[in-house]
C-alpha cells in the first residue's frame, strides 16, 4: 500500500479520493479553500462540491501543497485546466523523480494548445524527467463517490507507469484498462465537452432525439480526425475515453456542460451562466483551444468551430444548428 497525493478538491478530487481510499494507507487532498478543509476535517463532508458522500478516515484534507506531498509516491492532478501549470510550478520544489504524475483534469492549456500531460512535463522537466500519465473515460464524480460500478483508462506512453496506475487505482468497484495512447485519451477528454454543449443546446431548444444522436455521432468524427492529426491512435476514440465519454457527457443529467449548452439555449448569458456556477465546465474554455487546434492541423470540426461562435460571438444556438444542418453535402 502506498501514500497518494490528491491535488485539487473539487467533486471529481473528493470523488477519487474516496474511491481510491481503500487502495491506499494514506491520502492527503490538497484543498484551496481553507475554511472547506477545516470543514472536511471536522465533519468528514466536502459540503462545497460534493455534499453527499463522506470522505474516508485515512483521507486528510491539507491546504498545503508541500505537506500534501510529503513521502507521496503518486501525485494525482484533479485542478481545472487553467490551473494546472500554474500549481505544477509552485509544487516543483517538492516534486521528486520516485513520483508517478497522473492527470484527471480534461482540458487543454489556452495560448500554448498543450494536453495536460505536455504540460505538467514542460514544468516538472525543468527539474528531471517526470512519470507521467492519464486517467479518463465515462465517469461523474457523484457515482464514483457512491462507490457505482465505474470504468476508465490510464494511458501513458510508458507501458510500465500505465500498469502501475492501473494496479495502484484499481478496485472492485474501480474497474482502469490501460493504453499506450495519451493524446487520443485527453484529446478525448477534452473535445467531448466541447460536443455536450452542442447536445445541451439542442436539448435546450427543445429537439429531440435523433438530432442529439447525430450530433453525436459527428462529434465522435470530430475528435477521431484531430486526435489523429495530432498522433493518437484510431481505436482510442471507439472506446472509454472516446465514445463512453462523449455518450455520457452528452446525454447524462449531470454533465455541467450540458447544462451550460441548455441555458446558452434558453436565451441567458455566458458569464451569467458561469458566475451563477461553483465547479468548472471544462468545454467552455477548451472551445477556443479545440477550434485554434483544428486550424493548427487543417481539421474540420463544425461542431466546435458553431460552439465557439455561440460561446463567444453570441451567435444564436438555432442559427448554429442550422449552420450545421446546411453545410454542403458529402460522404460520411
């Protein structure tokens, strides 16, 4: 049994700590609000983000990164995209080469288009040569903290610090297969967001199922070319961080990016819709970073290239659809 690292205690943070609890004789979680952690540690309850489910006794909620840390030998990143690099370069002085770097935020860097595995390299390999991999696939934090049957993937292009994920994470309930292919698992992560705002529109303009199926479908086209573009291997995107992703975050009740694409649809303002919102819906930001990749790489992605113009040039969603509806016509 070994000490794991949490960084980041939002649902999903909260939610693989306690799944992962059993696995290991200590877990510190790193939580940014003080007062929430004084709060966890005396009612064992992340009242903020998760408040149904109890956090393990052998969890420790911490506000310090140092002493989060301390004698980790699995570092788990559970932060919003955006935060990433920014946290990585403050914990670099307590990084060590014995570690193993595990990613579970799905997003990509704004300005740079990096993954998040690039990223946390980028900061750790100005010290040595992280172990670094990926955690994805269909999975909302409130089932995952109810201890419900759930599957993912843990990618890394080190078939060694894969299988160490894999047997270090999994459980009864906890089911990780492993791959070799990193981009296509968070290309995965990331683009499916930017496809279940499109479905919350369409469910927020009152359409039915056939058009969510389709858009689906396509979505699926769409992440399948850029991850390819970008070195990710076809058969990623046919399995749990591809289409298992993509169909629960599109069509799940509790996917907050659906959610944004259903208010979007109903007529109320972005930052309206964002402030009104205490967790993160990683599509949001990763829209402008998904269309800026499709130009890097000469992709077509229509889903995301309308998402981004309702997101940002207030275009409205019914026009969007049509958009999408009148492109001129081709093979599939």
């Amino acid at each position: 049994m070994s000490r794991l690292a949490i960084i980041g205690a939002g649902s999903w943070g909260a939610a693989l700590s306690i799944a992962l609890a059993p696995r290991f004789s200590q877990v510190r979680l790193w939580v940014y609000e003080k007062d929430l952690a004084e709060r966890m540690r005396e009612s064992r309850v992340n009242d903020l983000y998760l408040p149904s489910a109890r956090i393990a006794d052998n969890v420790e909620p911490v506000t310090d990164l140092a002493a989060a840390l301390e004698g980790a030998e699995i570092v788990l990143s559970v932060m919003p995209s955006h935060l990433v690099r920014s946290l990585y370069s403050e914990m670099l002085p307590s990084l060590s080469e014995e570690m193993i770097f595990v990613s579970a935020t799905k997003g990509l860097e704004n300005g740079s288009l990096l993954r998040m595995t690039e990223v946390i390299r980028r900061v750790v390999g100005k010290r040595f040569e992280p172990k670094v991999a990926v955690i994805s696939g269909p999975t909302f934090a409130a089932e995952v903290a109810r201890l419900e049957p759930s599957a993912l993937v843990a990618a890394s292009e080190d078939a060694g610090v894969a299988a160490r994920v894999q047997q270090s994470f999994a459980g009864p309930m906890f089911r990780l297969y492993t791959s070799s292919d990193p981009v296509g698992v968070e290309i995965g992560g990331a683009i499916k967001n930017v496809v279940a705002l499109g479905a919350g529109v369409l469910n927020g303009l009152g359409l039915g199922q056939n058009v969510t199926a389709a858009l689906i479908t396509r979505g699926l086209a769409e992440m399948t070319r850029l991850s390819i573009a970008m070195g990710g291997h076809p058969r990623t995107m046919s399995g749990l961080a591809g289409l298992g992703d993509l169909v629960l975050t599109c069509t799940g009740q509790l996917s907050r990016n659906r959610s944004v694409g259903i208010a979007l649809a109903q007529g109320r303002k972005l930052d309206e819709i964002v402030g009104s919102m205490n967790m993160v819906a990683e599509g949001v930001k990763t829209t402008a970073a998904a269309v800026d990749l499709a130009r890097r790489h000469a992709v077509e992605m229509p889903i995301a290239e309308q998402m981004f113009q309702i997101l940002h040039f207030d275009l409205p969603p019914r026009e969007a659809m049509q958009r999408l509806m009148e492109r001129s016509l081709k093979g599939e």
